[in-house]
C-alpha cells in the first residue's frame, strides 16, 4: 500500500471508489498487466524517480483482479521534491503534478483541487474584528481566520483541511524536525473506531486509521506510528545492507498496546 526505496522513490495507494477505470484484462498480454494492488510494489522495486514511475505505467497494463472492488490511485514522489499522482480514467492512465501536495480518496484529483476555490476566504491568523450595525463581533480566540474549514472526515473535507494546514505550517530546518511537525498535522486525521459505520455494524476490518506515516525522502528514512502504539518507530533504509537481507515480513505491532510512562513523584 506504501513504501520508499533506496532510492529515495515514496509510492503510496489511495482507495478511489466510484471513480476511474481500468482497461480490461486481456489474457494475451497478461505478461505485460499487473494487479492495481500490486503496483506500489512494482514500481519501488524497479524505479528510482518519478519520470521512471511515467515511463513504466506506459509500458505496462494495469488491471484489477475482482471487478467488485474499488478502484484506487496513487501517488508517487522523489527526492527532488516532485509529486505526481496517478489516476485511470476511462481506461487510460493520467498524470497530475501535484503541486498542493495532498492525496485523499475520491472524488478525481482535479476536482478535489477545483474544490479548492470554495474556501478562498481561509487565511491564518485571525479574521478582523468588524461591526454588523451597531454590534461589533469579534473572534472568540486564535486561529479564526480558518472558520468555515471542513472538520468531517469525508475525504473532500480531509483533502481541503491538510492541504491548508499543510500551506500554513512553518518550514523546518531539518528532515526530522518536518518528520516530527507532519505527525503533529496529521494527528489531525485519526479516524477513530465507530466513526464511519452504523452502531454495532464495525466491520472485522473498520476503515479507521490504522497506521500513520511520515517519510524522509532525503534520508531515505520511514516513520510510522499505529492506532494501539503512538510511540514513533523508525526504518533506516540506509542501514540495511540490501545484498545481504532478503525479503523479511513483520506486524506493525508485536504488542497491540499503547506504552504509557508513568513518572515517579517523591
């Protein structure tokens, strides 16, 4: 679903639903397709940039194995700091440079940022005070310029919500320090267990979040923190000697509980 090379190529697989399609299977090039869900592993596995990314979804047919499931998209970044994401409509793959720098779900990647124009009045900071007649309203504290910004967790609403907390955050000075500022952002964006189906109706595998990422292309460095465990843990690609290691599996969690330190008083 996700993944960074040594390369320092990120790749990532948003569940689009209702929208795009793929070409269909043809049994004669079955040599030349691959499985929609087996893409970001593909393409980590035999690109080492974004125009590699372009010249191999040219080459190749991209296909779903149940034609009940979702559709998804992608998207796709490099150590240049160039991002694309990548949608099949009608069949056919299409490329967008992603210069907003944000991926959700449905609905397509050009809508999302046409939606974009409905908060055109969002601004950090504080809005003005300002008089309606006679009365004088006033913002009741900090960060009012952002009234009127979608808190539902839809995925229109998460996509306008992080991409203007994403264009107001400061930069930072190091890989860590925007590691560190992202999970910050991105707590933001839990979805909690409950949340997106009828009471007593959870599914054995709810749509709540269940991990959380952040990626240091630079340093080729992947940090992740899960629903049980918000302690950050951290794989350095530039420690594993990849000649040697072979493919290893391991669970997100080995203990599905959340570490709490208790501080001692005296």
């Amino acid at each position: 679903a996700e993944g960074l090379n040594e390369a320092g190529l990120s790749a990532g697989l948003f569940y689009f639903p209702n929208y795009g399609r793929y070409e269909a299977y043809d049994p004669a090039r079955k040599s030349s397709s691959v499985a929609d869900l087996q893409l970001v592993p593909l393409v980590l596995s035999t690109c080492r940039d974004v125009g590699e990314v372009e010249e191999l979804i040219g080459r190749i047919r991209v296909i779903n194995i149940d034609p009940r499931a979702s559709t998804v998209h992608w998207r796709f970044a490099d150590r240049s700091g160039r991002q694309i994401v990548l949608e099949f409509i009608d069949g056919e793959p299409r490329f967008y440079d992603n210069e907003v720098g944000v991926l959700t779900n449905s609905p397509d990647f050009p809508w999302q940022i046409t939606n974009l124009n409905n908060y055109v009045n969002l601004h950090p900071g504080n809005a003005e005070a300002q008089r309606i007649g006679n009365v004088r309203i006033f913002p009741f504290g900090a960060g009012s310029g952002f009234l009127g910004i979608p808190g539902d967790v839809t995925p229109p609403s998460r996509f306008v919500r992080i991409a203007f907390y994403k264009a107001t955050a400061p930069a930072c000075e190091t890989g860590l320090d925007a590691v560190l500022q992202s999970f910050h952002i991105l707590n933001n964006f839990d979805i909690p267990i409950g949340i997106e189906h009828p009471e007593g109706h959870a599914p054995d595998i709810p749509s709540a979040t269940q991990w959380t990422s952040a990626i240091d292309l630079a340093n080729r460095r992947l940090y992740y923190k899960t629903s049980y465990n918000n302690s950050i843990r951290c794989i350095d690609l530039k420690k594993i000697d990849f000649a040697r290691i072979g493919y290893q599996a391991h669970p997100l969690d080995t203990i599905q509980q959340q570490p709490i330190e208790e501080l001692s008083i005296s």
